[in-house]
C-alpha cells in the first residue's frame, strides 16, 4: 500500500506495444512497471489476425522467401504519396528485421512467414507475394497457467464449437474433412484437443493469430518476472524540470505515484469510446462502428497533451485504417459486430451495391480499401452497402456471420441482418435499394461470370483478389453467376479497425511538442502514435508491425539515457 514507487520504465497499456515495450526493457534489465486499466491483456490486437509487416526478415530468408529490403522501399514510395512521415518509414524498414531476430533470440515471441501473402496493391513496384507477413507461431496457452485468463479472447463469432479457435489453415479442413487424410487427421487432432481443453477451460488453450501474439509476450513477461498490473487508471502525468517524471495511477480505490527515471510509453490503442476524437477526426458517416477495444478510450492522447503534445494529422489520407462491418442486434439490446476482411467478399457469386442497386468498388480489394470507395462513392456515399449473393453462394461460402453450410438461418432472418427473397426485385424491396439498378447489375454481373472478365472494376485480376478467392472456380476464381434463388443480402457499414491520426513522434518514438521538439521522457507507440503509413493500408500487418518496431526502439532509446546518466553521476562522484 504504499503512496510512492519508483521505477526505471512506466508503460501503460497492455496490447502489443505496450507488452513489447515493457518485455524489452525487462530484457534490457530495467525495472517496468505495466499497467493495463481492464482486467484482461491484448486490447485490439488480441482478436485480429496476429499479423506483422515486417520486410527482409531473417525469418522468411531462411524460408526461402528472400526479400531485399531496397523492394519495401520502392513499394512504399509508390503507395505513399507524401514525404509526412517519410523518416518513420525508413527507420522500421531498416529495423524491422532486427526487432523480430531480437524478439527470436531473447523470449518465446516468433513468427512464421507466409509463404503467400500478398501486399495489397500488386500493381506498384516492388510489391512482394509472400514473405512480408508474418504471424505468430501457434502457442500452447496451459503454459500460461493461471495466467491464461488474463488474455483478451478472440471475438466469439471467430471461434467454433463452444470457444475453439481457428487460423485460416483451419477452415478448408473443417469445411471438408474428408478430402483428403491429411485434412481428416487435422481435424480429428483439433476437435480431440479442443474436446480435452473444454473439460477444464472455459475456451481451447490452442491459441492462434493475435491471441497466439499476446501469450508469447505475457509469458516471456512472466519469464522475466514482470507482473503486468490490471484495472489501473491512469489519473495524470508528472513532469520535473522539463521532462516526463511519471504518474498518478489508481486501482481499487488506491491511488500512488510512480516515478519512473527512464521515461513514460504510452501505448494505450487510440481512441474507440471518445465521442470528442471520433467526432473530430472520422468522416461523419463513418463515426458509428469499430471493432477497435472497448478500452482504448482516447487516454494516450488526452495524457500526451496535457504536458504539450501535438497531433500529427498531416499527410493522412484517411484518419483510420477500414474494415466493412455487418451488425447483428440481438434480441438483448446488444450489437454484435462482424469484421469482412476476407472471408466472402472476394469469393465469385457476390457483389456489393449501393442505394441506387449499382457496384461501385472491386469486392474482393483490401478490406481498408472496400470501405474507402464507400465513402468517396459519387454522387454519393454508398454507405450503408449490400453485399448480395444467391442461394448455391451462401451454402458454400456463408455470408458474415452466416457460416458456410447455411444450417441455421433464422436467428439470423428474424433479427434482419440476412435479408431472404425469391426475386431479386423482392430482395431490393427489403433493403429500400433501387430494384432496377439491382436487376441490370446482375445480369451484367452475369455475363462477367460467364466470360471470366469484370469489365467494371477488374475483380479477380490481383493478387490479392486471388488469393482471397476460390481456386476452383473457373475461369475467374473471384466471379460467379447470381442466379440460383432465393437471393440473399448482408448491409455493411464502415468500422475502423485502427487509427492514422495520433501523436505526433520522432524516429526514436518521442512524443514531440506542438513546437516540434521532443517532450524528454515521453514515448508513444501503437496507435497512440500517428501511423508512419499515413492513412494508406499496404499489406497486411501493417499496424501491428511498426507497433512492435517502435515499442522496440522507444525503449532503446530510453535504455541510452539511462547509460548516459549513469555516467554523468558516475564522473560527477569522482
């Protein structure tokens, strides 16, 4: 119960950037205080794909997938076409590599390679198909213990069975079992293991994607011997003689101060449940879902400012990093939200529409990129959008929340997120859409179906389009006939998946002032950071990834200071 405590580093948050700020620094041989203001770790991260872009790592040389560093640089100047944020991006491009063999060698965190991943816009020098990516390797969780618990589970609708989770190397075994042996004996060994899992936890211990992430990260922690604390508030920080000195923090009614010598890194996930932010930095129509986490409640920015930090919004395309999202209301009042990253929207016999019953975007582009052509849609935004298919397409490919097989539609019919018609004029009726703006697009749609090639807006021309696809589906594996009825129909809106806007930093993640100098002692990484990809989604991880870069050279940073201190007092005694 004490009222004063002092360590070398303070980090608040508890997703990734903040438990990999303060596992580097338990490496590095800091004392580290984190604090996560919930009662569980891993914020947005935890339920995403677990995914880093990181180019020219060891990791994928080693898989054979050499990848030249010099490659990211081209591809990244001709995604990102401003020179804001320039220096950030050359930085995690030359320390990606290193951060990740760091990680490797020093705790349990590693990651696999995709073979095939591929970035987002194919058409722009130096883009890569594989190797880029890379997702942490899958993690036993009853090695965590009584720790298990305190990691964020993945979002119920992306577990089966009662709590089991699932990579995408999952899915075409459990939808097909019988294909092959090789695919029967992967998912007798999942469903036997979740089988024993369930008989002494409330969800499977065979974690994957980010919750895989987060309890490598908690557990080489605990290793070190760092206890992240929970359900602590962070009520202000302290500044002395120009510098970020620590906090106040409160937990259960007590409320201490926290010295920390080495600094302060705020990493606590951007903003989700600020009116104020939301209001001020997302496009209107855009302002209602997000599939960020509940907790990342604005308190990064809101701390950094109240000492003198800027804002960075220049450069950004958009302020937030998009993913379409259908809403299921249930029958309590609740909304539960489904992210369409790729699952459906790439697959042939689908495609979105607007008010008026026409497309307007390449279904099967980067879910960041979906959302922005709803916005920008002429002469207005299509926003909400349908995403419309028939009844052979939902069977084998489901539709959002609907999984494929189509067992149990009618929780889903009677609540109106799936709409069912005979006709499409029917289905057009019930979503208040144009029903012969409906009717031309489809039989236009059909004939792209038949010859293979989308006139309009080229689905199934890209690599990332094919990969999301169906390879069995010929001759386009991103386009096929609407035309078995009934039709079906799931409206999407824009969720922010992240955010671009954040603090304004430097190359070594200090916070800087609106004056352009660095605030001494104060770090940011994550989304509490400005994003260094400005807006513009290039491949998968990208958030994730320079999450982690930062994190890794915030503490650095603050590593050399404390060197450089010790050696001042050092000669000021002699």
């Amino acid at each position: 119960m004490r009222t004063e405590e002092t360590v070398d580093l303070l980090v608040i948050g508890g997703g990734v950037a903040g438990l990999t700020a303060a596992l580097v620094a338990a490496i590095e041989g800091l004392s580290v205080l984190v604090c996560e203001k919930t009662e569980q770790l891993g914020g947005t991260a935890a339920t995403s794909a677990g995914t880093v872009w990181i180019p020219g790592s060891s990791q994928s040389e080693r898989a054979g997938l050499a990848d030249p560093v010099v490659r990211a640089h081209h591809y990244l100047a001709a995604e990102i076409d401003t020179d804001s944020g320039a220096d950030l991006r050359d930085t995690f491009l030359r320390t990606g590599p290193r951060v990740l063999d760091y990680l490797a060698q020093h705790s349990c965190v590693s990651f696999v390679p995709a073979a095939r991943h591929p970035d987002y816009h194919d058409q722009h020098a130096g883009a890569a198909i594989g190797g880029r990516a890379l997702v942490a390797r899958a993690f036993d969780g009853r090695e965590l213990g009584p720790d298990f618990a305190r990691v964020r589970p993945p979002m119920s609708h992306m577990m089966v069975l009662g709590g089991m989770s699932v990579s995408k190397d999952d899915i075409a075994p459990l939808l097909k079992p019988l294909a092959s042996r090789a695919a029967l004996r992967h998912v007798f060994t999942l469903l036997s293991r979740h089988a024993r899992d369930r008989l002494r936890h409330p969800r499977g211990t065979r974690l994957v994607m980010g919750n895989a992430l987060i309890a490598r990260l908690l557990l080489s922690l605990r290793q070190r011997g760092v206890d992240p604390l929970m359900g602590v508030a962070v009520q202000q920080l302290h500044e002395d003689g120009g510098r970020v000195s620590g906090a106040t923090l409160s937990q259960g009614g007590r409320t201490w101060r926290v010295q920390a010598r080495c600094g302060v890194v705020l990493a606590c996930g951007g903003f989700r449940d600020a009116p104020e932010w939301r209001q001020r930095l997302l496009p209107a129509p855009a302002q209602t879902q997000s599939l960020l986490f509940e907790g990342n409640t604005g308190d990064g920015l809101r701390l950094a400012q109240s000492v003198g930090a800027a804002i960075d919004e220049t450069g950004h395309r958009t302020p937030a990093f998009w993913v379409p999202v259908s809403v299921l209301r249930q029958a309590d009042g609740t909304e539960q939200r489904f992210p369409h990253f790729a699952l459906d929207r790439a697959k042939p016999g689908l495609i979105a529409v607007d008010a008026s019953g026409r497309r307007f975007v390449n279904e099967g582009d980067s879910y960041h990129d979906f959302v922005l052509a709803m916005l920008n849609a002429s002469p207005e935004p299509a926003v909400p959008a349908h995403l419309i298919c028939d009844a052979h397409f939902l069977h084998r490919y489901g539709l959002g929340l609907v999984r494929p097989g189509a067992w149990r539609l009618r929780p889903y019919l009677r609540a109106g997120y799936l709409k069912r018609a005979p006709t499409l004029a029917a289905l057009a009726g019930q979503l208040g859409i144009d029903p012969e703006g409906l009717r031309v697009t489809v039989s236009r749609h059909n004939g792209f179906a038949h010859t293979g090639v989308d006139l309009d807006y080229g689905k199934g021309t890209s690599e990332l389009n094919r990969f999301n696809g169906d390879p069995t589906h010929t001759p386009n594996p991103c386009i096929g006939p609407i035309a078995t009825a009934p039709f079906y129909a799931v409206t999407v809106w824009p969720g922010d998946a992240g955010t671009s806007v954040g603090l304004r930093t430097d190359v070594d993640a200090r916070v800087l002032g609106r004056d352009g100098q660095a605030i001494e002692g104060l770090y940011a990484a994550g989304a509490d950071m400005a994003s260094i990809m400005r807006g513009r989604y290039p491949g998968p991880g990208v958030t994730l990834g320079p999450a982690m870069v930062f994190a890794w050279r915030a503490v650095m940073h603050a590593v050399g200071r404390r060197t450089s201190t010790q050696v001042s007092s050092s000669r000021s005694s002699t």
